[in-house]
C-alpha cells in the first residue's frame, strides 16, 4: 500500500485496467522475491506454480486495488 505509483493507477482506472496494469504485476513478484528469506515456502509455492501464482496474484490485485480505493476515502 506503499506505492504511490499503484496508488495513482487504483484511483484513475477501473478494477480491470488496474488487473491488467505490468507495474502491478512486477511489484507483486517483486515483493514475494523480497519476503523469500521471511517466507520461503509461501515464495517456493509462488513463483513454481503457475497455478499458485496466478491465484496469489489476483488476490493481491484485489486487496491492493480496495486499500488504495478506501485510503482515498
């Protein structure tokens, strides 16, 4: 919820356009890669199955997409 630049992205498009937003995508795998040490399994499962990863990543994009819309309540 720290990056103002999704933040921007969340307020101005729609859940969609946002879904399908590349910076979203490289921060997700970014901050997995991140947490690898903290959270190694969690991050084996990630970034190994497509599957698993396909199912994190969208429920990132929905929390992310509802924090950022709430913050600017």
């Amino acid at each position: 919820m720290e990056n103002d630049k999704l933040r921007t992205q969340a307020l101005n498009n729609t859940k969609k356009q946002f879904d399908e937003s590349d910076e979203l995508l490289e921060a997700i795998l970014s901050a997995v890669e991140e947490q690898d040490a903290v959270n190694s399994s969690l991050a084996s499962q990630v970034m190994s199955d497509p599957r698993v990863r396909a199912s994190f990543i969208q429920v990132i994009r929905d929390l992310a997409y509802e924090g950022f819309r709430k913050e600017a309540v």
